[in-house]
C-alpha cells in the first residue's frame, strides 16, 4: 500500500530541519499523526504565527517582530562595540556570558564557496554600512573558529580593515572547529576578554 500524498510531503518537509534524515522525519510524521494531533495543530499555529509575525532587525539583522530589535534600541549598551555572529543563536550565547554589553550584527550564516554562500548572499554590504556609521569604533569577529568561520573572518577583516575600522578577533578560547551554540558560556565568556587585533 503507497504511502499517502499529504503524508509524503509532510516527511519531506520535515527533512528541511538540521540532522533530520529520512527515516527521523518519518518517525516524527507518525508521531504527530498518530500519537499527538494536537501537539501537531499547536505546532503547525506556531510556525505559521512565527512566519507572519518574525522578521529581520533594520540594524542587526538578527530576528525580532519590531522594525528594530530590543537590543539595538537598549540606551544600556555601548553603541562603540559592534560583535559580528553568524547566527541568532551565537548572539544568545554571547548574552549569556555577560562578558560583553555592546552591539551585535547576525550575518545569518557564514562564507561557503562549496556551498555556493558568498558575499553578495550574506548580504555584507549591511554589515558594512553598519559597521561605517560614525558610532562603531571596534567590530569584534565572533565567527565560529571552523574554516568556513575562519575564512569569513578573514574576508570581514579585510574589507572592514580597508575603511580604516579596527577589527579584533574572539580569542581561541572557543575549540578550533568549534560552533558558539555548543560552547560553555564560561569559555565563551574568556574568548571574548582575550580578544586581539588582527595583524596588519
């Protein structure tokens, strides 16, 4: 007996979730279908709500339902700091050290030639009047120290350090090829006091 359409379609796109395979996103299809309908109605709402409602920061670009952010709006945080992340994620876990109370901008994802992710898809440009608007004197790199974070350290230092701004670099206090996400908040905390500039 074929597997009905509607089914078909759920497992696939369940498969657009990170580590999800075929055979996890057909595990959590069934679920949802046989064991929690409503778990899966609250979880369709959700998503729905969260497509409609959630949008990009005008200034930090990570994720938020106002034009600009909470954080970027805060009189509480020091404007001269600006911490470049690749993900929402990353930034929340720089929050969690309390080691740093600057400003933030989330380049939602990180330089990958094999993945066809350049420049121009990260749209740095924003990064770039961003970080050129009179109030930001330091932009902290807080790429992940894997060789694609590594890389589009190097790219951002380059094209930050031509427009005369001073660039430091996370320490590596966080485990080469290590990801923010998975890193104690203790460790994280060290990286960022040990920044150093980037040579010349």
């Amino acid at each position: 007996m074929s597997t009905p359409s509607s089914l078909e379609s759920l497992i696939e796109a369940l498969r657009c979730l990170p580590g999800i395979g075929p055979k996890s996103a057909q595990r959590m299809a069934y679920h949802l279908l046989q064991r929690d309908r409503k778990g899966a109605q609250r979880l369709a709402d959700a998503l729905q709500h969260a497509l409609a409602a959630i949008r990009h920061c005008e200034r930090c670009n990570t994720l938020t339902e106002a034009e600009i952010c909470e954080r970027c709006t805060s009189p509480k945080r020091d404007a001269t700091l600006l911490c470049v992340v690749e993900t929402p994620v990353d930034m929340n876990m720089m929050e969690q050290t309390h080691a740093y109370s600057g400003l933030y901008y989330v380049i939602m994802g990180r330089v990958s030639p094999l993945d066809g992710i350049g420049p121009r898809e990260l749209q740095l440009e924003r990064l770039l009047a961003r970080a050129c608007d009179g109030v930001v004197q330091e932009v902290i790199l807080a790429t992940n120290y894997t060789n694609e974070g590594e890389a589009t350290a190097h790219y951002l230092s380059e094209m930050l350090k031509s427009r005369d701004i001073h660039v430091t670099r996370i320490a590596r206090g966080v485990p080469v090829g290590g990801e923010l996400e998975y890193v104690d908040a203790g460790t994280l905390a060290q990286a960022v006091r040990e920044r150093r500039s980037l040579a010349e």
